[in-house]
C-alpha cells in the first residue's frame, strides 16, 4: 500500500504495519470480518489520496468540551488521531484555526456540497426559543436543522447529544433535548458516554468511510459492536461478584482487595459500553481498575437513574435470621409433630374392630 | 347398621402414616401417573388420574396434620370432607382402580400411590361407600370362606373329581408336609385343571404336600375392599391352618392379590412374622426346575405370550420365572410391549371384577391389553393369575378376539415326562 497517508505516517514515526494492525484492531473490535481490516485501511488510504476527501462537520451545542478533549487531547498524538487526516474536518470550533466569519464561511461551504458527515455533541435546548445556546446569534435548534437536512448522516457524540445528558437532568430548566428528538429523517447514530470512548468514534467514523453505512445499531441507537455488553458482563471484577466477595466501603479490605463495588454503587450491571475491553487513555485503566464503581453514563438520564453510591439493588442477606428460623421451624415441627402423634394416637385408640356389619349405613 | 362419614374420617386419620404425609407434600403435580393408568389412557378422562383419586383423603391430610391446613379449617377456608363427596369418590376409588401399581413406578418423586389407595379404601369402607359387590364378596368371605360361596364341600368334590382324572390322591390335612397348597375360589369353580396340575407336578418332583380344610382358600376380599381387621381374619386361617399342619412353606396360587395379602400385608396384619415361607406357585415351579426336580418333554410350537399379573410381576418382583419356566415347554414364545415389570394391568384387578357397574368402563380399559395383543397376535395367551384369566377371557369374547387363555401351571403339567408314560 502506497499514498500520501502512508507518506504521512512515515513522517509521524507510524510504519505501515501499525497502521494495518490499528485497522485490523478497529475492525475486531466493531466484530466486523478478518478483511473488513483491510477494507477499511484500503478505504482510508484512499481517502487521504483522494482530492477531495469526505467532508465532517463538527458542530457543538450545549455541551462542556469534554467529548472533544476525548478524541483529541487525551489520545493525541495517538493513532486514534489520524483519522482526522483522512477526512476533512471542515468545521470544529475547538480545533479549527479560523474564527469569527472565517469560521461560518467554512461551515457554509461545506455544507453547500452537501453528503457530509455531521457530527453533534451537546444537546439541544428548546427553552425561550433555543435563546440558552446561540452560536453567531443563531439557535442550536435553527442551527442543526439547517445542518442536518444536507448530512448523509448525523453522529450524536456524547450522552448529551445522545439522549439530552446533563442539561436534560431534572428539572431540565433550558429544556434539553437529544438529536434524535430534533432530527427524524436522517440515519443517526449514538455514541453516549461522558465523555465517549476514543477508539468508539474513530470506529463509526471508519465504518462509515469503509462501507459508506453506518454500523448495526442497538434499541438506543448505538452502534452494537461497542454498546453489546454489560459493564458487568465484562468487568475483571466480575468473579468477586460471582463469589458474593463485595466492597462495603472505599477504604475497607474488600475495596485494598479489588472486590466489586457493586455494593458501592456501581452501574455495571445495567451499562452497555466497551469501557472494561476497550479502557482509557491509551488502554492504562478505567474507573473500575482505578477503584470506581461505573456511573453509568452511556445509559438514557445516567444522572436521574438514582445516587451514584447506591447500590442497584441490596441483596438480602438470609442467613443473619438463619439461627432464628432454624430454631423457630424446630419448634414449630415439633410442636406440630407433638399434635399430629396425639391426634393420630387419639384415632387409633378410638380404634373399633370393623366388622361385616360396618361395612353399611 | 353402623357405616358413618365420622367412622371414616377417624379411620382415614389412624391410617394416615408417614410415608403419605410424605407423598402427598411430594407430590409436584406433574400428571406422569395419568398417562401410567390406564384407565385414563383408555377413556382421556382426567378424573381418573392416579393421584387425583385421593384428593379427599388428601385435603383431610392437609386439614389434620399440616400448619397451613389447620389454619385455613380454624378460618373456615378449608372444604370439609362430606359424605356426598366420598359416595362420588367410590368410582374413583374402587371401580376405575385395580391397585396395579402401575402409577407408583412412574412417580417421579417415588409416591407410592397404589399404597395410599389401599390406605383411602380403609376410609371408604367404614363409611359405607364400598360398591355393593366387593362388600358382598367380602361378607361370602368372611362367612363361608369364599369370596364366591365356596365350602370345603366343593372342595372335596373337586378334589374327588381331579383323583379320578389323574389317578392321584390329593393328599388333605397332612402333617408336616413341605408344601401347604391355597386354591382361589376361581380355581374350584372355573379351572380345577389347576388342582390337577399341582398334583401332578408335585407326584413328578417327589415332594410332600398338602391341602388344609380350615384354610384352602387364598383369595382375601378384606384387601380389596380395604378393611385391615377384616383381611386379618380371613389371612388369620391360612396362618392358623399352616402352623397347625407346620407346612414349611405355603404355595400362594395363581393368584394376584392372594400373593399380595398373604406374602406382604400377611405377617402385617397379623402382628408377627410366619413360621413359614410364602412362595407363588411360579416361584415354587421355578426353584424345582433350578433343583433339576422339574423335567418336561415336548414343546408347544404355536405362538404363545404371557400377561404378567401386576401383583405378581410389578408388586411382587417375579419377573424371570414364568419365563424360564414357558422357555422349558414353549419354542415360539413372544413378549407383549411393556411386558414384565412395566405390563399393563388386564383391569379386573383389586375386586374390580366384583363391581357390577365397573364392567362397562373395565371394558373400555381392556383396549390396552386389546392393542398389546395385536401388536404380537399371539396364538394363545398364558397367565398366572385366575382373575387375569377370567378378566382376560370376557374382554377377549367382547372384542372377538380368539386367543385362548390358558394357566402356566397347567401347560407345565401337560408336559410332564410320565404324561406319556
């Protein structure tokens, strides 16, 4: 495989073969087939030759950076990053070099050609008119649809883009809103998290650029190659939970031990997310491996769902009254016993040998 | 006279043991013991399934000796047992159940159901709700001796007729003999070939035996009607009549339920082990044939089955003998499905044959042995049972079928070397 990309990578210290195993990585990640790798490298190899190369528009709403910080400051100069060279990201406020009128003018071009890729974190506020979040005196509102009537396809990055987030939580006073409540006519598809993982977007973005689709989607939108699975289902911790061996607090032998916090309030159980596969920052750890129960934040109004610290459910514990039961149902069976004895005693010492004569009314 | 619904709730409270407290808490509801009677088989009804014929004495069970059932007849949440309801139960009870035992082998959880019939029949018949003809056989029994009016008179007729016939004396009230012989009534009235084969056979292997004029009947309508005191009685002149003549073992005949009430209920219901040993005449033929003090000669060459009677084979565990021994005379031998352990009953068994109003569905039940029969087509059928073979000779004429039905004992008989001699 030649091509300016490749050239590109050289120059970053990349050699080809990352590159083809970062993609053959991307692609098993996504569950996708062996030569799906080789598809997508081939696909994004031949996005950066191209003269032109797939336009993104990146348009934040009311959100606090936090997804941005994912994909680029915490991973960069991670390959994670690269995509961005293979795409044209034609519009990000927080990336691009432009401003002012320089910035809108970039906005507009891009989405005069049409086809691109809109990509939204932070929700949508529909209070007072949408007057809460204004970009360039417009609203979000008036912003996204206008953005998204030209998109091929609508990425809503983040929990707030996702299903409304944080300014979605109660009482909701700017009247939050996820993409999808705005935008109806166009494939969307949801990255929640808070933020989302890396290696999770650049994956959609690959799939797109690989097959021009977007990936199998759960009931919530997200694509299933990362939301699949339970937390919990994946979590290393996972056998203390099957051997009943819990945190009871965060400074206990239990939590020195790495027991599960599922008693501490973990989220696990009931969160679809790649965070125990996939991790953080480069793969370092992830806030079970760091002594935190999940909060949940893939999942539709995480920050509604109940305290953080309670646990899911309290499991009873049965056996603090085994004693007790034990001894009562002794007493009990025998006293029962004791009048059974006396009554069947009673009856056969009642006993009248049955003759021919009983055997008629 | 003196049957009342009071008499049997004390009565059904007396017998009410621990293995049916346990068996009716086991009971998981699974419904395996309908598809194991044939009775329901045969009619689809679900009445007739297995545990569901217990289900007064199991609520007075449930009434009388657990918590719960205490607390919901103290709160008058409970239905009592009444009269009414036991006099709908007597079908159930007694026309539609031969106590074959066919549903306790396939209780998964191992309840004993054909136990607790016996127990439920103690109930029903103190509170007069035992059918008619059960109670009458049960009267002729205890009265005269004989389910079927028998007296030692016919016996002596019989056996005047059988010394004629096979020039053998039958030996009466002879002392200290090896084996004492039982007849069933059926066997003096219908098949006196029976008493001529014993004869014979026992001539043939050289041993000593006996019948006794004080207990020469086997059969015991006590246990089919259910009635403990009564079947002890009627147990009590073999006992009395085997220890009198110190028979070292009593020959049960080709009976089902004698088998039963003498070998297992016997020493129970009299409160002490025998002096003596009970052997089955299947089993008495076989250990002479072990002993090589059997030989016959010749073999039957049409096709001949065997109908396992249920208190033989499935109660009682005799399963190999009856063949060893039809192995010895027969080449053409088959068995019916579900032969041995598992047969399925000829449904005249546990007095059912004495309820005049049961033969209509006993009929029906005949179906099953019906397709058994067909699945082999068998040119005669043996058995070694009396009630078997009367039960399996009705059903046969109802459907048409010309299988002839003929005793084990006697097809050895015909065998025997000096036949031809």
């Amino acid at each position: 495989m030649q091509g300016p990309l490749i050239e590109i990578l050289a120059r970053q210290g990349i050699t080809r073969r990352t590159f083809m195993k970062y993609c053959a990585t991307l692609a098993s990640l996504m569950a996708l087939p062996p030569s799906a790798g080789r598809a997508m490298a081939e696909a994004m190899a031949a996005a950066g030759v191209a003269t032109k190369r797939p336009s993104v528009i990146w348009l934040p709403f009311q959100e606090c950076t936090g997804c941005t910080e994912s994909i680029t400051r915490s991973h960069s100069p991670t390959l994670e990053s690269l995509i961005f060279d293979v795409v044209s990201l034609d519009y990000q406020e927080t990336l691009m070099a432009a401003a002012g009128h320089q910035a809108e003018e970039a906005l507009h071009n891009a989405m005069k050609a049409g086809g691109y890729l809109l990509i939204v974190d932070g929700s949508i506020p529909l209070g007072l008119d949408g007057a809460y979040s204004c970009i360039a005196g417009r609203s979000n509102l008036e912003l996204l649809k206008e953005a998204a009537s030209g998109a091929a396809a609508i990425v809503a990055m983040g929990s707030c883009a996702a299903f409304g987030g944080l300014p979605h939580a109660k009482p909701n006073p700017t009247g939050a809103v996820s993409v999808s409540d705005v935008v109806k006519d166009k494939p969307i598809v949801n990255i929640p998290g808070c933020p989302p993982i890396p290696v999770v977007i650049t994956g959609v973005l690959a799939h797109f650029l690989t097959f021009g689709s977007l990936p199998e989607l759960d009931k919530h939108g997200r694509p299933k190659a990362f939301y699949g699975e339970t937390i919990h289902d994946r979590c290393y911790r996972r056998p203390f939970y099957d051997q009943g061996k819990f945190a009871k607090t965060f400074d206990d032998e239990g939590a020195r031990n790495g027991w599960c916090l599922f008693e501490l309030g973990c989220k696990g159980p009931v969160t679809y997310n790649a965070c125990a596969t996939v991790k953080w920052n480069g793969g370092t750890s992830w806030p079970v491996e760091s002594g935190h129960g999940c909060l949940g934040c893939s999942e539709p109004d995480f920050w509604d769902a109940g305290g953080f610290y309670k646990a899911l459910s309290t499991p009873a514990n049965p056996l603090k009254m085994a004693s007790a039961a034990v001894a009562a149902g002794a007493v009990a069976g025998v006293a029962v016993s004791f009048a059974n004895r006396g009554k069947k005693r009673a009856a056969a010492s009642a006993h009248e040998t049955t003759t021919l004569a009983d055997l008629e009314k | 006279m003196s049957a009342s619904l009071d008499k049997g709730v004390r009565v059904l409270k007396e017998v009410i043991d621990a293995p049916i407290a346990s068996y009716f808490s086991s009971c998981v509801h699974c419904g395996l013991c309908a598809e194991a009677c044939l009775f329901y088989t045969e009619t689809g009804d679900p009445k007739y399934t297995p545990i569901h014929k217990l289900e007064p004495m199991r609520r007075l069970y449930e009434q009388e000796y657990t918590l719960i059932g205490r607390l919901k007849k103290v709160l008058g949440l409970s239905k009592p047992v009444t009269d009414a309801e036991l006099g709908e139960w007597q079908e159930l009870v007694y026309n539609s159940c031969t106590l074959c035992g066919r549903c306790s082998l396939v209780c998964p959880v191992g309840n004993d159901i054909v136990y607790m019939v016996r127990k439920f029949r103690e109930g029903m018949a103190v509170s007069g709700h035992a059918p008619e003809g059960i109670v009458e056989a049960t009267r002729r029994t205890v009265s005269t001796g004989s389910p079927m009016g028998v007296t030692m008179h016919a016996v002596k007729a019989q056996m005047k007729h059988v010394e004629e016939e096979t020039g053998i004396s039958i030996p009466l009230d002879v002392e200290g003999v090896e084996y004492m012989a039982l007849l069933s009534s059926m066997e003096i009235i219908n098949f006196p070939e029976y008493l001529s084969a014993i004869a014979r056979i026992m001539k043939h292997a050289g041993k000593t035996w006996t019948l006794c004029s004080t207990g020469f009947e086997a059969t015991n309508s006590g246990i089919q009607i259910g009635v403990s005191d009564l079947a002890k009685t009627i147990v009590s002149r073999i006992v009395e009549g085997a220890e009198r003549l110190k028979a070292k073992t009593v020959i049960s005949p080709e009976c089902g339920h004698a088998y039963t009430a003498l070998r297992w209920e016997g020493p129970n219901l009299i409160g002490r082990p025998f002096t003596f040993k009970v052997q089955h005449i299947v089993e008495v033929l076989d250990e002479l044939r072990t002993q090589g003090l059997l030989k016959t000669e010749g073999f039957e060459t049409d096709r001949l089955t065997f109908h396992d009677p249920c208190q033989l084979a499935r109660r009682g565990g005799v399963i190999q003998p009856q063949r060893n021994l039809i192995n010895m005379v027969a080449k053409n031998f088959v068995e019916m499905p579900d032969a041995g352990k598992m047969n399925w009953c000829c449904g005249g068994g546990g007095g059912v044959t004495a309820i005049e109003r049961a033969e209509a569905l006993r009929i029906e039940a005949f179906k099953k042995k019906k397709s058994q029969l067909e699945a082999v087509k068998p040119d005669r059928l043996v058995t070694a049972c009396a009630v078997c073979r009367t039960t399996l000779e009705e059903g046969l004429e109802h459907y048409q079928m010309n299988i002839p039905v003929v005793g084990l004992t006697e097809i050895i008989a015909e065998h025997l070397p000096e036949q031809g001699a």
